[in-house]
C-alpha cells in the first residue's frame, strides 16, 4: 500500500484531491474469449447457498497495474468475488489503475450491491454495473444472506437514474427462491424502468438445494417477462464460460 496524490476531475470541478492509494486483495485471475475476470476476497454477505471461496480472506494484494501486466488489451476486466465493494477506495485506485493502461478496456463490477450509494456511483462513471438481487422479500433476504436488501434496492433506482449501464439478477435456487419470488422481483423492476434482468441457475454445493430443472427456469423466464423487455437466463448466456482459465493465484 503506498500513499500518492493524485490530480483529477471529481463531480465536474477540477481540483486536487488526496487519496491513499490502496490495493484490493485478489485470489485469482480467470480468462475467456472476451473477458478476464478478477476474483476479490472478502463478502459482507453470508449468503447460505455460496460456493465462492473467495467470501473468507484469501489471495493477497496487488496493484490495479500489476493486474493489468497479466490481462490482454483486448479483454475486458470484470471485478468479481466475494464483493468488490467492501473497501471502495481499494476498488476505485484499482480501476484509475486499470483505466489508465493502454486500450480502451471495458470495466464491469459483479456486486452485491449492498455499499453502492450515490457517492460512489458518481466515481464508478462508465463503468458497467451487473447487481444481484437475492430476493425481493426482506426476510427472505436476510435470512439467505444474512442482510437487509434496503440499499440493493435503492441501488438498482439509482443505477437506472443515473443512466448506468448495468443488469440485475438472480440466482433460481429450488425450494428457496423460486418463480413467485422472481416474479416479485420482475415487478419491482419494471416499476422502475425496462431493466435487463438475468435468472442464474443454482449449481448445487453440498446439500443445500438441488439443480433447478430447465423447465422452472423457463417458467421463472416467463414469468419475469410479464413485466420486463429484457430477460436472459444462464443457460442460453453463461456467466462463467465452458472455455474460462485460470491464468494467475495469488
Ligand atoms: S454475496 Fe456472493 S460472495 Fe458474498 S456470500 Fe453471497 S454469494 Fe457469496
């Protein structure tokens, strides 16, 4: 970790802003055909049906620039974990860093969305935003995760008023959440605006649910397109391609 001063543009005013500069603590890097994903340790959330092993510490620290020396120009980066967003000054020196390399990469944040709030979107501009809302139920939500999903919520009306471009989804996971929660979702959304929806398929870790079948997730598809243009589910547009590699540990 090493402290610099760095001049920039912030909410339009030009001025010198001091910021300690901080790295984030990644476990690995994954590579496919169009995006290199980094896997962040740490989560705020204890979400009862994870398999990422990245929610505990683990990895270590390393700078936006030496990521950047391991990820072809052509790529596009995605933050993922556990939750990027537990240190947001970690997260943001990570991405001047990754902005600054040369081409013109896309950035894409995988979050919960728990620590997004106005400030903090008004730092990540142009950056792409994919949100999971667990369940739309506030019980249902902390009991899964451990968390209120308050500022999930706000965060997916502040992420359309501010114009961002960003996805919501939600893992189908049987018994816990299924078509009529996602059906609440959907209509949550569309209150909002036509938001890109994607309904992920639970992949089963130990016993603690079973995989959905093909036709709950059509269902759940259908459903959620009572009320939204742009549903997708993981099984025609996989988030973790057949093809990924893991191309560093740390
Ligand atoms: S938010 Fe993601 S990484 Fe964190 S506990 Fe939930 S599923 Fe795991």
């Amino acid at each position: 970790m090493k402290p610099i001063l760095v001049s920039g543009l912030a909410r339009n005013m030009l001025y010198p802003i001091s910021i300690l500069w901080k790295n984030m603590r990644v476990s690995y890097l994954a590579i496919s055909e169009k995006r290199c994903t980094v896997q962040i340790s740490g989560c705020n959330f204890k979400c009862r049906g994870c398999f990422s092993n990245e929610k505990g510490e683990c990895g270590m620290e390393i700078t936006g620039s030496q990521l950047a020396k391991y990820i072809p120009a052509d790529k596009e980066i995605m933050l993922a974990g556990g939750e990027p967003t537990l240190d947001r000054q970690e997260m943001l020196s990570t991405i001047s860093e990754l902005k600054n390399k040369p081409g013109k990469r896309k950035i894409i944040i995988s979050t919960n969305g728990s620590r997004l709030d106005k400030d903090l979107l008004e730092e990540l501009e142009g950056i792409t935003v994919h949100i999971d809302l667990k369940a739309y139920g506030p019980e249902l939500h902390r009991w899964y995760t451990g968390k209120d999903n308050k500022n999930v919520l706000s965060a997916i009306r502040l992420l359309y008023e501010q114009d961002f471009d960003f996805q919501v989804s939600t893992v189908f996971i049987p018994d816990i959440i299924e078509t009529p929660e996602i059906g609440d979702i959907a209509r949550f959304l569309s209150e909002i605006g036509d938001i890109r929806y994607k309904i992920m398929r639970y992949v089963p870790v130990g016993d603690f649910s079973r995989r959905p079948y093909v036709w709950e997730i059509e269902d759940a598809v259908n459903t959620a397109h009572k009320y939204l243009g742009n549903v997708t589910s993981s099984m025609e547009n996989r988030s973790h391609p057949k093809n990924r590699k893991t191309i560093a540990t740390f």
